[in-house]
C-alpha cells in the first residue's frame, strides 16, 4: 500500500519505548527444581511519560500466574515466573492500545518498564498517513536497539520481513511522520505490520552491517535472524531486537 505523507501525525514511535534490565545469569544444575523468578518494572503514558496506574499485566501462558495491577506509581510485581520458560503476556488498560508479548526467561530476576499509547492516538497516526488500522486485528510492532549503546539506542537502516505474509507494511515510522515508500527504519528504530490476522508468525530484522537478533524472543525455525511471536487479535505485539554492529 502506498502511503502520502503527511505532517503533523502524533508521534508513534513513543509506543515502542521500552527498556530491559536484566542481572547477570545465576548458574544452576539441570537436576534442580525449577528456579522461580521475579518481574518488576513501570507502566506509562507513551506521550507524556505519567504513570498508569490500574493497568492489568496478564501471563497468559504458563497457567496458574495471577494477573497483577500497576499502583499509583505506575509499578507492578509478577512473582513466581518459572526460570528459562516460554512465556505470553498482556499488558492492558482501558483506552490505551493492548499490548501482548512472547520472550524467554532467563536464570534471573529482572526488570521490564514499558510504555501505553491511547488507542485514539494510534487509530489517528495511521489515518493521517492514509492507512486504514482495524484496531479488531492485530499488529506487530518491532525496535531495533544497539546493544553496545544499550537499550534506549535505536537503530536507523534496518528493514523487517514478516512470514508468513499478511497485514499491510511493513511501516517505517519516525518520531512526527509514517512516511511514503520508506524501506528502511528511520532514527526511531522502528517497524510495524498492521491488520493481521490472529495466529503464529515469525519476523526478522536485518540491514547493511547488523547482526540482529532476539536475544528475549522465540527463536523462530525460518532461518537465521527470524523470531517467533503470537500475534493477538486487537492487540499490538512488542518485539524488542538488539541489532550490534558487525
């Protein structure tokens, strides 16, 4: 699809601020009963940096993990996390776009602080860049960062592929503007494939000199560099790929 460009459009690429902050890796037997994690981390507004609270983070899989809610600090606390386990969540609140995602503990405690974009918001991004988002559907919304300049960093240069195809993009967004005929990821780092339907499906991320890879995602089976990741009906699916310099 081709899209006119056009100036003014609320700043998209807020929604894919998220920073990961994980301690070095405790060593453990296999024969050990499984190690129990902890997450903790901030919940806030991605245009003006205000904590949420009331929003509801959910682990969907594995079962039996209680849904948790931000305070008035926008914080919140999982515990019980199984160590080295594929895990799905969503994160939620009303007016605010849902969020879903697909990653892998590791072998300790750690700390995830994400951001919320207003649904409104979103729906009015794409409809002054003349595309047309079912918010019914899902999405995939991918960063690339640059693990050397650690993980506020965003890469520019890299292009994104989504298997098997569906939706319309992949969108190239900056911080004002989803322009036309972009190929390629601006200053923001950003990626996105909207309008797909629910199911499984795998995405990678690649340019000029990078190494990109998910280092917190499903590994996916479509070759080198491909991550796996569940895309939500009516939710956007954050993918989080440090991208190092070759």
């Amino acid at each position: 699809m081709k899209l006119t460009p056009r100036h003014g459009s609320l700043a998209l690429a807020a929604i894919t601020v998220m920073s990961v902050s994980t301690p070095a890796c405790d060593s453990s037997d296999d024969g050990e009963e499984t190690k129990k994690l902890t997450y903790t981390g901030h919940i806030v507004d991605a245009l003006d940096g205000a904590p949420l609270a009331g929003v509801e983070l959910c682990i969907t899989s594995p079962s039996g993990i209680p849904c948790v809610m931000t305070d008035a600090s926008g914080a919140y606390t999982i515990p019980e996390l199984p160590a080295r386990t594929r895990v799905t969540a969503t994160v939620s609140k009303d007016d605010y776009y849902p969020v879903a995602a697909a990653f892998i503990t590791r072998d300790a405690d750690f700390t995830i602080d994400a951001v919320l974009l207003r649904k409104a918001l979103v729906e009015l991004a794409f409809t002054t860049a003349g595309v047309a988002l079912d918010t019914s559907m899902g999405a995939v919304l991918v960063r690339a960062y640059d693990p050397a300049l650690g993980q506020t960093s965003t890469v520019a240069g890299v292009s994104g592929e989504i298997t098997p195809d569906g939706g319309e993009g992949p969108f190239y967004n900056d911080a004002q503007t989803i322009p036309a005929d972009a190929t390629a990821t601006s200053d923001s780092g950003t990626w996105a494939v909207v309008n797909l339907a629910a199911g499984t499906y795998q995405v990678r991320t690649s340019g000029p000199g990078r190494d990109c890879a998910g280092t917190f995602h499903w590994p996916g089976d479509a070759g080198a560099g491909w991550i796996e990741t569940p895309v939500l009906a009516g939710h956007v699916t954050y993918v989080y790929v440090d991208c190092a310099a070759e």
